[in-house]
C-alpha cells in the first residue's frame, strides 16, 4: 500500500503578477514548493477555517509590470499558513504566462 499526506488546505498565490510551482514535496509535516514568480508573491491558504494568512516575511513585493522572472523556495505548515520563503531575484525575461513557451530559465521541469 502507499500512503501519502492528507492535505486538508488549498493555497492561492493572491498576489499581482503571475507564479507557476514546478515541484512540491512534503516533510515533517510541512510541504515545500519550489517555482517562478512575476510581480508580487502573495500564497494565502485557504481551509475549513476561512482564509490562513501568510507570515509577512514570507511574501515579496516587487514590480508586477515586470517581465522579470524569479525562482522562489517556500515552507507551508499542515493549516495552510505560508511560514517563509526563500526568493532567488533573477534576470531571465519571461513574456506572457509562466510554464507556457519555451524556457527561459534554463531549468528543466518534467
């Protein structure tokens, strides 16, 4: 039998711009995604409770008009709550939605 974490939250990246998580993996109870983001990096959990705020450390402002891409590392706890966030500032341009075209930040996802 396999067995795999309940999760019992959905998480929204509320921010202006765009983001896009590549990979999500779980551990010590916590789930850690890693991804791109354009703009403003906002994730707010959402559970049978009503809306999980993020800790405000664990969320970047920047230019949502900005064709910039950047790479973020993030932490969230089994209620939804984003804890922190590591952010990666890049340089790569990305034009319309991130995950769609070809890659421009010459990583592989599959």
């Amino acid at each position: 039998s396999c067995s795999r974490p309940d999760v019992e939250y959905f998480q929204a990246d509320e921010g202006a711009g765009t983001s896009f998580n590549y990979a999500a993996g779980a551990m010590n109870g916590k789930v850690y995604t890693g991804g791109y983001f354009k703009g403003t990096y906002l994730p707010v959990g959402y559970n049978s409770n009503g809306m999980v705020a993020p800790v405000p450390g664990a969320v970047r402002v920047m230019d949502a008009t900005s064709d910039d891409q950047h790479l973020q590392l993030s932490e969230t706890d089994s209620t939804g709550k984003l804890l922190q966030t590591w952010f990666f500032e890049g340089t790569a341009k990305q034009v319309g939605s991130i995950g769609h075209g070809a890659q421009t930040n010459e990583v592989d996802s599959y």
